[in-house]
C-alpha cells in the first residue's frame, strides 16, 4: 500500500485541548458572560481549526457565536 501525502495537518493534542476550551466557553457563554466568553470561544475555536482539528474547531467557533448570541438574547429578556 503506497503512502499517499496528506494535504492536511495532522491533529495535535493542543489543537484538540483548544477545541474543546472552544466549546466550554460557547457553554460559559450561554450562561454567564456572552460578550466575553463568546470572543474568547470562537478565539479558541479556530486556533484549535489551524493547529490540525478542522470540523471541531470550526464547530467549537460556530458554537460560541451561537452561545453569545443566545446569552445576549436571554440576559436582555431578563433584565426588561
């Protein structure tokens, strides 16, 4: 079986640390803090996409900005 070049970047632990940190803070976000911990998700998030773990990351990404919105949404309905 002939070994064929990946165009790909192999996935490293950190990448996938920050995948999941990316999606702990999209959690966080819903909850606490939505501006904050939304940025600091979708920082995360692609950090964790360019080191190596693409769909993840680029979900983790997605998922923060979700969560911030959804935060922001619920802690408006609840301050009027």
């Amino acid at each position: 079986m002939a070994d064929l070049p990946s165009t790909a970047r192999p996935r490293a632990n950190a990448a996938r640390i920050l995948t999941i940190v990316g999606f702990v803070f999209a959690v966080l976000a819903l909850l606490i803090s939505p501006i904050i911990f939304g940025v600091l998700g979708i920082v995360a998030g692609i950090v964790g996409a360019v080191l190596g773990d693409k769909p993840l990351g680029w979900y983790a990404a997605a998922a923060s900005v979700v969560g911030a919105i959804i935060g922001t949404v619920i802690a408006a309905a609840l301050l009027n």
